[in-house]
C-alpha cells in the first residue's frame, strides 16, 4: 500500500468506527488524520457547544482498546501532554487544555481492523509526514 491508501483506509475507518450513539446529544463529528500526520476530532453538539482535539501522531505512545467487537473505547495515548483540547460556545465558558489520552468510542471493531488501525498509525507515524 502507498502512503495515500494508508491515509485514505485510516480515515475511512475512523469515520465508520466512530459510535455515534455513545453521545445521544452529537450533532456531527469529523475524525481524520491528515497528511502532515495530524489527528483531528472535531465534535459539535445539539446546542453549538464544540470539543476540538488535535495531536501529531509522531507523540503516539500507545494505543488500547476496551470492549468486545460491537463496541468499546479506542484510547489513543501520547507520550506526555500532546493532545490539544479546545471547547467552544460552552455554558462554562471556552477551555483550551492538554491531555494524554484521547477516549474514543468505537463500533464494529474486530480485532482484525484494530491490528489494521494500529498497522496504518505506525507506518504513518514512521513516514516522518
């Protein structure tokens, strides 16, 4: 596979994986890595509030999954305090902070797509984008 179909599968899979029934109150979400080999999540809620999260995959540490192949919770983990957080239109106001790990909640995982995940962020991350 080339760089392109790494990245074109990756997101793919990310935008099929994503439960959206685990946040009744989701409006829409975008989930993506780029090819600078930039993870992005976007999330935007019923009432305008948005939760941004963005992070280099050259600071991913490790990656774990909990749950059975329905669903679970994909957890993407940095080496320290890479993951950029920001919430905006939200009733406590707009926060940016750091984080080093980022839940992600996933459907339709089987342990044959997860390897194929961990496959396609390691070769990614290893292209130095």
């Amino acid at each position: 596979m080339t760089e392109q179909d790494w990245l074109l599968w990756t997101n793919k899979c990310l935008m099929q994986s994503y439960n959206t029934e685990a946040d009744a109150k989701l409006r829409k979400f975008e989930f993506s890595v780029t090819a600078d080999a930039f993870v992005r999540l976007r999330k935007t809620y019923a009432k305008g509030k948005e939760e941004y999260y963005s992070f280099n995959l050259h600071q991913l540490g490790d990656m774990d999954y909990y749950g059975n192949t329905a669903s679970g919770t994909l957890l993407l983990k940095t080496l320290a305090d890479d993951i950029i957080v920001q919430t905006r239109n939200d009733r406590k106001g707009d926060i940016d902070s750091m984080s080093t790990v980022l839940n992600v909640p996933v459907k339709n995982m089987e342990p044959e797509r997860l390897d194929s995940l961990r496959e396609a962020f390691n070769y990614l991350k290893g292209k130095g984008l």
